[in-house]
C-alpha cells in the first residue's frame, strides 16, 4: 500500500492538479483554483510522507527502498506511470526521480510541469 497510494496515486495528484487550477483560471473560476492550489500543498505532504515511512520500513528490512517501490508497482499497480511529471513538487515532498522515471514504459523522453511549461499540445 505505502508503494502504490503515496508513491503512484497521490503522486499522480501533484501531476495533473496543476493543469486543472490553469483551466479553471482560465475559465474565471478563481476559488476552485485557489482551492486546487491548497489541495496540490497537502498532496506534497502526503507524498512525503508516505516516501519516509516507505523509506523507514524498506531499512527496517534491510531493502533498497526504489528497488522494492519498482518491483512492488509492477506487481501490484494495474495503471502506467506516465509524463508528463510535476517535478519540482515531486522534489518538494523529497520524491526522487529513482523511484518513478524507471517505470515508465515504452515512453518517449518525459515532459514536464515544471513551473507549469509542459508539453506542446494544449492541455487547457
């Protein structure tokens, strides 16, 4: 579980929310996106810390913590792990690149919301 809900799903959140503040933004809806905004906050503490008791138990038992993750999310998580990526919240909540570029499959080189750029299709 702490693999695949902080680690994938709740990640994922810090990914997409972004996007959404940005369309509701641009649709005048100011409070959702400031809502968004408070929410994509908590989503980082919750990253990190399900990366930290991920971390603490892989050490516990003596494993490498994004060796476990990956062989974990391959046999447990049914989705892909794809860009594009919201990496400076990702780094934020101290989620290093290790534990998830690895699992992307069959992915060209990633993309990301950096500061919001992303790829050049129009996401809005």
């Amino acid at each position: 579980r702490l693999a695949i809900v902080p680690l994938v799903l709740e990640a994922r959140g810090l990914d997409v929310t972004p996007a959404m503040i940005l369309r509701f933004r641009k649709q005048g809806d100011e409070a959702t996106a400031t809502i968004l905004e408070t929410i994509l906050e908590d989503e980082i503490g919750h990253v990190a810390a399900g990366r930290r008791w991920f971390q603490y138990l892989c050490r516990e038992k003596g494993q490498t913590a994004t060796t476990l993750c990956h062989k974990l999310v391959r046999e447990f998580y049914r989705g892909q792990i794809k860009p594009p990526f919201n990496e400076s919240a990702r780094r934020a909540a101290g989620f290093d690149p290790a534990y998830y570029l690895p699992l992307i499959k069959n992915a060209a080189p990633h993309t990301t919301y950096s500061g919001l750029t992303g790829p050049k299709r129009d996401i809005l």
